[in-house]
C-alpha cells in the first residue's frame, strides 16, 4: 500500500467528488503515486520538489481530493483553520510556467480549489497563487492555496 493509499480521504467524500468531479472523471486517491510520466517528463525542475515527491507517493501528505490532473492535501503549516493546496500532476513551477497550453489545466485547478473549499464546509475563502521567491513562493511546483475557516484579511502581508 502506498502513502497516499493509506491516508486516503474519506470515502464518502471520494464518492461525492468521484460524482461531481470538475472534469467528469472518477476520482482515484491511490492514482497519485502514479502520475503520468509524460507529464513528469515535461518539468524536471519542479519534479525534484517535495510535491513531486508527494506525488510519486515517496513521502505521505493528508490528501483530501485527487482526479487524473491534480492532487489536493492539506498544508503542513496551516495558516488557518482550513489550509489545502491543489497541485498539478503535471510539474508546472508556476504561472510563470505556465503557457496557452495549460488553459484546461489551470481552470480544472480553480475548480477543484472550489470544489475542495465546499467539501471542507466553507462558505467563503481564499485562494492563492504564489509565482516567483519574491512573491513568497517556496515550493517550486504550482499550487493553489485554498484558505478558510477564519476571517481573513486584505491586503495580505
Ligand atoms: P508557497 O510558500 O506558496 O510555495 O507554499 C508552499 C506551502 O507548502 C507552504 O504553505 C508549506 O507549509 C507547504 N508545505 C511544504 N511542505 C509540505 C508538505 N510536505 N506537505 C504539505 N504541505 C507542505
């Protein structure tokens, strides 16, 4: 059994967002230790990063969604009471990156950052994209922070 097969979420929730998954594919969580090569192929430098490792199921995360394109889990250092990152399987580094042909990628992201916002109970929340060291980036494959469950607020530090 691998990690993301053993810290599988809820199968409950599996099953509802297997049916109303943004893209109309079931959702698999054990998928996730086994990405798309093609796709790893495609971004080296963000596949060395501890996502990738998450996502080749080296190291376990606490993974909340998963569907053929992305995996979300929640943050190791939440800064609220609800903190997940949806990541792509594919190794963007960021929007930077990212060009025309990531478009189905990028919206299927923000669906699921919705998607997995519903299922934790939110009502509102926070989703954010940090591209670049300077924008406070510090895990070079992309991801959408997903933040909720506290009132937040702007501007952001
Ligand atoms: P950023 O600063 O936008 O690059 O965000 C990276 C996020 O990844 C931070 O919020 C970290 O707490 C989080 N993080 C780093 N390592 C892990 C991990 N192994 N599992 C879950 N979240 C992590």
């Amino acid at each position: 059994m691998s990690n993301l097969e053993a810290m599988s979420p809820d199968p409950s929730q599996s099953e509802d967002s297997a049916s109303n998954s943004p893209a109309g594919r079931p959702v698999d969580p054990a998928a996730a230790a086994a990405p798309d090569p093609a796709a790893i192929a495609s971004g080296a430098a963000a596949n060395d990063t501890i996502f990738g490792r998450i996502l080749r199921g080296e190291i376990p995360c606490d993974a909340v969604y998963a569907d053929d394109l992305c995996l979300a889990f929640r943050d190791v250092n939440p800064q609220a009471p609800v903190h997940v990152l949806v990541i792509p399987r594919e190794a963007l580094v960021n929007l930077g990156d990212a060009g025309g042909q990531h478009c189905e990628l990028l919206g299927h992201l923000l669906l699921v950052a919705a998607k997995v916002a519903r299922q934790e109970g939110l009502e509102g929340w926070r989703t954010v994209i940090n591209s670049g060291a300077e924008a406070g980036q510090t895990v070079f494959h992309l991801h959408v922070h997903v933040i909720g469950g506290r009132p937040l607020a702007w501007p952001p530090g």
